[in-house]
C-alpha cells in the first residue's frame, strides 16, 4: 500500500480544473449498456473506480476504448454467462447493473455488490422495489438472480430519496410500457445528469417540482451519439476549503459547477470566506485567516450534503470559537475524527451523529490513515496546513476518486510525495 507524505513550505496558487463526477459517470457507463450499439462519453474520470468498471463490462464482451477522458462502448453484443467475482467485490457497481442488463437479456445472475467503511448498504429494498414492477429475485450471500417481464399499466413507486435506487427505478422503466411515477425521488446533479443522459438517447422522462419523476415508454432509444458527464460538484466543494486555508492568497477553480454549490457557498460566506465569481463556472476563492465558526447539518442534495462533512470539519478547526457538526444520514460517519485528534485537533464526540469542533488549534505532525473517500480529502487539507511533516497510509480512496490528485497538488507548489511502501 502507498503512502502520502506532505511537508508544507509554500502556499498553493495558480488555477485548478474540475474532472468529470464518479458518481455521474459509472451510472451512465452501467445505463449506457441499454443502448444497442455504441456511445461516446466525454469527460470521464481516469480513476480506478472507472478502470475497474471497465475490466467488469469487458468480461461480459462489451467492447471500450478509453483514453483523454473520452469513453467509448459499444455493447452491441453482451455475453451474461460470466462475472468476474473478485473485481464486482471491490466497488459497489453490481447494483448498477441491474436494470440495464435486464432490459437486454431478461435473465441474469450477478454478484452482490461490495460493501464500503459507512458499513453494509443492503441491496434488499433496490429488489423490492424492482419486483414492484415484475422483476423476480433470487437472492443469496454472493449472488443476486434475476428476471423480468413486463407489466403492461401506469404505476406509482416512491424512492424514498435514495440516489441509487432512483437512477435504477428510472432505468428500468424507460423501455416499460405504459407509464411509472416515481415519487420522492432523489434529485442530486448526478442523478439529473443521467437523466438527460437518457433524454438524449430519446428517453421520455418529466420532473415536477415535487421531488417526482414520470417515465413515459418509448419504444426504442438512440444509438451512436456522445455526451458529457457533469464536472464534479463535490471535488470543487473539497477545493474550495483548501484553497480558503492553504492558498498564498487566492486560486481559481474551473468547471466549478457553481450551480450546484448554493447551500455549501452561503456557508462559507457565513464563515467569512470571499467567494467571487468570475463567470463561465469559474470562481475565485481568497484565502481566510479569520474564520468564523459555523454550524452545519448535512441532508439530502440541495442541502448541506454528508460529502462535504468531513472537510468542512477541518475548515471549522481554524475558525475561532465552537462549531457544531449534525451527520443525519449516516451513522458513525464522524468516526473519522479521531484521525484529527491525533494532529491535536480539538474535537468533542458527543454521539454517532453529533460532534463539537473547537478552533483555532494549531495542527501537529501525525501519522494517520482515511476512512473513507472523504475523509481522506479532509486528511490532506489537514496536512496542508499541519506544522512540519504528516503521513498518511490507506492513500487507495485518492485513486478512486481524485483524477491525478498528487500531480495537480504537485503543480499547485504543494510539497507532497509518494512513497510505493508504508515500511
């Protein structure tokens, strides 16, 4: 495993470009398999989470070609008789599958998707919601075996705000005849980008104010067209708290997705950072060295999302006075923060979903690891702006998530190296 180490002697400056979103991109990789022929993606993340994606659709005989961010797949021939179970094992990419492979072979068996460090994400209420609409399971420890036919009338399904289990319920409806409702559905950027992934396909679908979804049947979808995976919305969140602290005096991020940003920016205004926009999705953050404290508690998009918990935490340890942290959607996701009192940072864990963060206490050198991938993004701005030398260990989350992270940090003037062993 590779190690971090980051030895903080300049301050970060120039300007920085955001990639395209992992958590648009390997919905639309899986739901492109609905198009019978080829599609162009652009602006895909070279990140392990896609390249091990990748290796897991070639052995079903899809055919890609992936380079400079531009994806190719064409899915004219797929081949269900084999899974590689190792590869399905170590990202949660199964569930994607789900639909689309359905939709083209109406009788599949594939592995139980992966678990993560926010613990076990059943797969259970994804396949009661798909035998809602006549698809049939089977489901043991490993494997997951399904069919389908379909049900010829209008149905009404809630999603109850999940993301994955929208995107699933609004795939596998698109080629259902008749009409599907889906209330409560979740509606962050990446599951409206995969909505207009769809409708350029030719897909009928509708979005009413309520949080509901109406997928209409179409007969068939496009084929051979290109489109564009959305920037990612959370990386320019994670840059912007690193910029305010580490930046010499301000750094301009592009493909900001500023449309995204609101509740986060209204929060870093209210902690006193200078957020100036500078149009065309470029904005320009100017670093703080007066932070005040903030109180956030995270929830579903478009409020303070549970992603940017653990950065903002780092944000909040230099602000001066109290800040109040409530992680309402995940238990123990605050776990990480004894990796912060380990660099002295002053924290109070008051429950599994509650902590206080005391500020203004100066970073010391630590040896620490990631418990997620966010946390390990908060571990790096912490590193930045830590006295001395920090070391980080468990460094795989920067791959699944960050394209080229340690290289732009590298051109941005950071002090940081790689090691290839932990020894």
């Amino acid at each position: 495993m590779n190690m971090l180490i980051i030895k903080w002697w300049k301050k970060l400056s120039w300007t920085i470009k955001v990639w395209g979103s992992k958590n648009a991109s390997l919905p639309i990789i899986a739901w492109a398999l609905l198009i019978k022929w080829k599609v162009t993606l652009k602006n895909v993340p070279e990140i392990w989470d896609v390249f091990t994606f990748i290796d897991i659709l070639k052995w079903i005989w899809a055919k890609i070609k992936f380079e400079n961010n531009i994806l190719e797949i064409d899915s004219t021939i797929l081949n269900k008789s084999w899974f590689d179970l190792e590869k399905m094992k170590k990202i949660r990419v199964s569930i994607l599958l789900l639909s689309p492979l359905l939709q083209r072979l109406w009788k599949i068996s594939i592995p139980t998707p992966g678990w993560c460090n926010l613990g076990k994400r059943p797969v259970d209420s994804h396949l009661n919601w798909l035998k809602d609409i006549w698809y049939e399971y089977i489901l043991d420890d490993d494997w997951i075996s399904l069919e389908w036919e379909t049900n010829p009338w209008d149905m009404i399904i809630s999603a109850w705000l999940w993301v994955t289990s929208t995107e699933n319920l609004i795939v596998a409806n698109v080629l259902r005849d008749w009409k599907t409702t889906i209330k409560m559905s979740a509606i962050e950027p990446h599951v409206m980008n995969l909505i207009d992934f769809l409708r350029t396909a030719w897909a009928n679908i509708n979005i009413r104010y309520d949080h509901t979804i109406i997928v209409e049947w179409v007969e068939s979808l496009k084929t051979d067209f290109e489109f564009e995976v959305v920037s990612d919305y959370i990386q320019s969140w994670t840059y912007m708290i690193m910029w305010a602290l580490a930046s010499k005096e301000y750094l301009d991020i592009e493909n900001a997705r500023l449309d995204d940003l609101f509740s986060f920016i209204e929060k870093l205004i209210e902690a006193w950072i200078k957020v100036e926009n500078l149009w065309n999705d470029k904005v320009r953050i100017w670093r703080c060295n007066n932070i005040k404290p903030v109180s956030i508690q995270t929830n579903i998009f478009p409020w303070f999302p549970t992603d940017l918990q653990s950065p903002f935490a780092i944000l909040m340890s230099m602000a001066n006075g109290q800040s109040n942290i409530h992680e309402v959607l995940f238990e123990w996701r605050l776990n990480w923060l004894v990796e912060l009192e380990k660099m002295w940072g002053h924290i109070a864990n008051l429950n599994p979903h509650q902590a206080i963060i005391f500020g203004q206490t100066p970073l010391k050198w630590a040896l620490v690891t990631s418990w997620d991938l966010r946390a390990w993004s908060a571990m790096v701005i912490a590193w930045l702006i830590a006295n001395w030398e920090t070391r980080i260990t468990n460094v795989k989350y920067i791959y699944r998530w960050y394209e080229n992270f340690v290289k732009t940090l590298k051109e941005l003037w950071a002090d940081i190296e790689e090691l290839d062993s932990e020894e």
